[in-house]
C-alpha cells in the first residue's frame, strides 16, 4: 500500500469514527433536549400580600409550569389605584375584596364573565357564598369567592381579658392610653364604631346623614387613645413589641400569625358584632392566559388549595367548602380547633353568621367611597 493508500484509508476510518461519535452523542444527549421544559409562563396576579407567595402558589407552579409575579396592596382603594395606574394588559388575575369585586364589575370590560359550573358552588359551607353580594351582576359571576375572615377586637391578652375585649369600648379604656392602633383603612375602622353605635340594620355601612355624624363624633372621641397608623407590616410589628395594646380594624388574620411568632396577642368577634372580609378571584379581561388562570382558581377552592389558604404564611384565611373543613381537620387539626373551624365550636364561623353577629362589609351605601376617606385624613390629622 503507497503513501496516498495509507492516507486515503486513515481519513475514511477517522470520518467514520467521528461520524459514530456524533451518532453517540446525540443519542445521549436527545433525551435531555426532548424533555426539556419551556420556559415558565407567567401569571401577572394583583392582589393582597402573601397570595403569590411559595407556600400558596409554588404548588402549581410545578405542576403546571408557570410562574406568578404579584404585585402586592393592602386595602381597597390601593387596589383600584394599582389598576389606574398600570397600562391595560398589565394583570391577568385580580385577588380582591367582594366590595371592590363590585366596582371592577361596574366597570364593564375589565374583568370576564364566568361559568359557576366550573367551580365548586354546591360544596359551600354557607348559603350566601353561592351569591355573594358584588360577585355577580345581571344573574353571571364575575367573580369567585375563595376565603374570609372576621374582624372585631384584637388586642394584648397581658393588658386585656377576653371578657373586657368582648366591646369596642375597650377601645377606650384607661389601660390603652395611648396605646390603641388603627390598621390604616377606614373601612373597617369606621365600619366598628358604626356596630359599636348600633348600626347593625340593615349594615353599619347603610346609614343616614345623623348617624354618619355620630360615627364620626365617636370616632373623634378616640383620639386620645391612639398611638399610630399602621400599614400592613407595622401592624403586625406593633402588636408583636408591644408598642400598641389594642388595634381596631383588624381580626385574626393579623393576631394569628403574630401569636405564632410569639406575641401575646388574640381577638375576639364582640357582642356588638364582627365585620367579614371577603376575597375573591377575577379574571382580567385582557388575559392571554384565561385557561390557566382559571384552572388556578379552580387549584385554590380544591381541598389541598384551602389548607393552603386556611395556613398561609402571611395571613390565615377561612375556608369556604365543606371539602375544604374536612381536608383542614384531616391536615392541621389543632390550627382548625384554634380557628373555630369545627362542628360544634362557639366561635365556628359559619355559626356567628347563622347567630347574625357577622356583618359583611361594604362599601357605603348612603355616603360615597371619598366621604368615608376624607374623614378617615381629617381623623388622623386630628
């Protein structure tokens, strides 16, 4: 064999054994490309804190390869704010409270019509969650109750009894002064005093010019009791150190996580009654995502999405199935004993509604949104 032979032959093996390398390679490497995920698709959710976070959502991120990006408001009015403020398309789901559910209804377009076949609505623990005032307009749902809870006294078990805590004129007693917190929302703040004035038909949202006038005297007279204001975090960090010893418009789903992190803290639905916040899921009309959005609402009213809500890190709510309380006593027994989420239980949520001590809240009936908002500034400039 010549030189040119040898040279001829080398070449021929080297491309067959570089040819056999590649086949080798991509045979190795085929299994990695062909199962290989997309990159995830995001869900633009607008909503209270903690709804977007890992304990709630990271669930069904994995499983359905998404991924939420929240933009978090604390209140009502700093929702509708949020939406004014971001370009249409922004959201593709808004978590919400029922009163303001209204108002994105109101609005037209902004949020998409539902089928209540979808959801779980023969499986609620009571009656009016099936209609739920706000959620629904010229007989379609537009929006979908998820959880609620009940707000009344929350206050410092070493500066108050739980007996004492059973009025709102524990507000004023002598061993808050100058330690009593507001949660900066006047809904639920000014929603108190009316029920503590007697404000309870047909809600302490609808009510005439004279007793407005008395809420806000009332109001007033409070005053010199308060120490601050507080946004969602300085509430609970001012119950946890002690700063304040009491705050109005608040319930346990502020106390019950600050207990858990060690403060000595509780609240109570008082005799003069308790006001219920009430959230729901919309979804925004300009969604490109509607069947995963959808199919997450559908996740959070499942029996494993409300454990999760019942425990969230952030704040607890209640659960509103009856598949949901079974999964809750199953899952975390002594966190449904210490909600009242059980049969039997006097401080079960189902029953102080039945008992007509619960109050849904509202927005103003016979005053508008601005009247109760400018005399919330006027208090705390007072």
């Amino acid at each position: 064999m010549n030189k040119t032979d040898k040279s001829d032959s080398y070449n021929n093996n080297r491309r067959k054994i570089l040819k056999a390398g590649a086949a080798a390679g991509a045979a190795v490497f085929a299994p990695y490309i062909r199962t290989a995920k997309a990159a995830p698709v995001e869900i633009n959710i607008l909503s209270w804190y903690g709804l977007g976070e890992p304990d709630m959502v990271a669930e069904f991120e994995e499983a359905n390869n998404v991924k939420f990006k929240p933009k978090y408001y604390a209140g009502g009015d700093n929702m509708l704010a949020a939406l004014a403020q971001s370009p249409p398309g922004t959201f593709d789901l808004i978590h919400t409270d029922a009163e303001y559910a209204r108002i994105l209804i109101e609005r037209g377009d902004l949020v998409d019509a539902l089928d209540p076949a979808d959801y779980p609505f023969d499986d609620m623990l009571h009656e009016d969650f099936t209609k739920f005032p706000g959620h629904w307009k010229d007989g379609k749902l537009y929006s979908v109750i998820c959880r609620y809870g009940h707000l009344g006294v929350s206050y410092n078990t070493d500066a108050l009894t739980q007996a004492e805590a059973m009025s709102y004129n524990a507000f004023w007693s002598p061993k808050l002064a100058g330690k009593v917190g507001h949660f900066d929302w006047h809904l639920p703040n000014l929603g108190e005093i009316s029920l503590l004035n007697g404000n309870t038909s047909p809600s302490p949202f609808d009510i005439d010019k004279a007793a407005w006038d008395k809420v806000k005297e009332k109001t007033l007279s409070l005053k010199p009791q308060v120490k601050g204001y507080f946004d969602y975090g300085g509430t609970f960090a001012s119950l946890k150190n002690g700063e304040i010893l009491a705050c109005a418009g608040i319930g346990d789903w502020v106390t019950a996580v600050v207990a858990k992190d060690g403060g000595k803290v509780a609240s109570v639905v008082p005799d003069e009654g308790g006001i219920q916040w009430t959230e729901s899921y919309s979804i925004v009309s300009s969604s490109k995502k509607k069947d995963l959005v959808n199919k997450y609402i559908q996740y959070c009213l499942s029996p494993e999405g409300q454990v999760k809500s019942a425990n969230m890190a952030a704040y607890p709510g209640f659960v509103v199935t009856q598949g949901g309380e079974n999964a809750l006593i199953k899952a975390t027994p002594d966190e449904a004993k210490r909600s009242g989420q059980m049969p039997g239980l006097a401080n079960n949520p189902i029953t102080l509604i039945n008992e007509g001590k619960i109050h849904y809240r509202d927005t103003p009936k016979q005053q508008t949104l601005e009247d109760w908002n400018d005399f919330w500034s006027e208090y705390k400039n007072a």
